[in-house]
C-alpha cells in the first residue's frame, strides 16, 4: 500500500519514532522533552517527570518493541519519495505489517502527548516476576488505574493544564488545549485504519492507496 502525505505527516511520523523506540527501552526523556515542547513547559519538568516514572519498578525495558520501530524508523525514510501531488508531499510505500505497527504507535504517541499517560503501563512490558508476587500486581493495578506511586504527580508535570482533571481526566482529541502533535498523530491513525477520520487540525487527511488486486 502507498500513503500520501503532507510535510508536516510525514515529519510527525520522523519525529515521533526515535523518541517512541527510546521508550521501549525504558528511557522517557525523549518523548517527555518533545511532549514539554509541545507544551511549552520546562524540559527540567521533563526530566522529573521521566525520573519519577523511572523510578516506579513495575514496567521493564521491551527490546523486541524498540527493535521493530527501529527497522520501521529505517523503512519510512527509504521508501519514501518526493512527489508533486498537491497538497501531498511525500509518499511512503508500506507492507501490511508495517502499516499496522505504525498506526499504533501513532495511536499510543497520541494518546500519551494528550495526557493518556496510563498507556505508558499499557504498552511496556511487565516484569516476570510481577505474574508470581501479589503485591507487584497490587501496585501495577493503584499505577495504571488511579495514578499512584507518583505517576499523576509526573503527569501533572507534563501536562499543569489538567492537573485537577484526575488521573483519566483530560481534554478530548479536537481541543485545541491538546498539542497539535496528538491530533495530527490521531488523523494519521484513523486514515492508516481505513476508519472515519474527525478533522482535528488544519491538515488534509493523509491518502491510502491500495495495491491493486491482479484480475
């Protein structure tokens, strides 16, 4: 399948996988410092709230994942070509696995830049040991429910706008109070998914060209 995009997709798409594979790998500053950015807040505020998320012991590192948005980073920049095609820019030939794996790491980006940050627990592997110890799985359940152990404290470093909106409180995908990163990251994902996709920023919505069925 071929997509169609506009320079600022096709950006998104550069600048979201290096951050989102460093993720997987346990280390959150990158993706924290693009979302105080976004925000225009502090990176110390990045820092403190990537050692606080650090520091609570009840996600591991997930090499596997890093290595797949490694390739897929490797993918979108060598099949990519220029075209002339208004408003579109850039198109990107893509294989059925990695047009999957892109939508939802698009989906998992947008939801975390909007303040989602339960899916931080959502999407990192869980220590072995945690299936076997009771009270591991106590603390994973307060972390990824209610934001305990010091998560909505790194939330509310991240995102001040909605500190009093509550662990799974926030803005909704078409706020404008929701950085620009996220929606487009969400226009992406719902064109990728071949579903309805809500117009939430200024961007025209990216094109799926599907490989044509041989008769």
């Amino acid at each position: 399948m071929t997509v169609l995009l506009t320079l600022k997709q096709y950006n998104l798409v550069q600048k979201m996988l290096p951050p989102m594979e460093k993720l997987y790998q346990n280390d959150f500053i990158p993706l924290f410092r693009l979302i105080a950015d976004d925000y225009h807040i502090e990176d110390k505020a990045a820092e403190r709230a990537a050692a606080i998320i650090s520091n609570i012991s009840v996600i591991v590192s997930s090499p596997r994942k890093a290595a797949r948005l490694c390739s897929l980073a490797s993918t979108w920049s060598s099949k990519a070509t220029v075209v002339q095609d208004e408003p579109f820019t850039y198109e990107v030939k893509l294989e059925e696995p990695e047009r999957c794996l892109l939508a939802q790491t698009l989906d998992a980006f947008s939801r975390i830049v909007m303040g989602q940050m339960h899916i931080l627990f959502e999407i990192m592997d869980i220590p072995e040991s945690t299936q076997e110890n009771q009270h591991a799985l106590d603390m994973y359940h307060d972390v990824y429910w209610y934001g305990q152990y010091g998560a909505k404290e790194a939330r509310d470093l991240l995102f001040p706008a909605i500190r009093d909106f509550g662990w799974n409180g926030g803005y909704g995908i078409a706020s404008r109070e929701v950085a620009e990163d996220a929606r487009l990251a969400y226009q992406l994902v719902k064109a990728l998914r071949r579903e309805y996709v809500l117009p939430v920023t200024d961007e025209p919505i990216a094109q799926i060209i599907d490989k044509p069925q041989l008769v």
